[in-house]
C-alpha cells in the first residue's frame, strides 16, 4: 500500500489562484453536488462526471438551463481538487475552458499550499 492515511474518508479541496486567492469553484452554489462526488470517492458514472483528459474530470451540474461545470482530479491522501468552473453554453467543451484546468492542475503539482 502506497498511502498510509488512516482516514477512510475523501476530502474536497478548492484550488485558488495564487495572484487573487479567490477560489471559482468554492463560488458557486452546487456544494451539494461536490458532496455527492465526495461520498462517492471521486468517482460518478455518467451523466454526473466525465474523463475530461489525463487526470482531469468533469464534473457536470444542470439546473435548467443552466450547465455548470467543474474540472477537479484526484490527488494524494484521498483528496479531490477542484480545478476549474465554468457556464456550458456550447454543446463541446471550450478548449479554452480545459487549458485553464490543466493549467490549474499543474499549478497544483507545482506548489501543493495552493489546496491545502
């Protein structure tokens, strides 16, 4: 066994930016959803989650027509980081919406005090 942490249940953390120290994810308002993918260690099936690329997964939240989306991944100590959120109004993911969520996981391995 890799991880010796006693602890058998996952933890959320919000990435926040280095320059603002605002967190875009802890601003919204589906912290229900966050719960559900804590509790269900990371890990929901379709329509709720989708592999997005590498580590990277999406976490999808509709409230009529409101499409919200959340980049987050799984990191050490059964933590989950949430990257990134956005308003889907396309039927593909923007690119430019991905990019920003890698950026954030490389931040994240770059400097692990932004999520603790």
């Amino acid at each position: 066994m890799i991880y010796t942490e006693s602890t058998t249940e996952y933890r959320v953390k919000f990435y926040k930016d280095i320059k603002t120290g605002r967190s875009p994810v802890e601003e919204t308002k589906v912290l229900k959803y966050i719960e559900f993918l804590r509790i269900n260690k990371g890990y929901l099936d379709e329509p709720y989650s989708k592999h997005i690329k590498g580590k990277i997964r999406e976490l999808r939240v509709d409230f009529g027509y409101n499409k919200h989306r959340i980049f987050y991944f799984i990191f050490i100590k059964k933590t989950i980081i949430l990257l990134h959120t956005f308003f889907k109004t396309t039927p593909k993911t923007p690119i430019t919406e991905i990019k920003k969520a890698e950026e954030n996981y490389y931040n994240v391995l770059k400097n692990p005090k932004i999520y603790e």
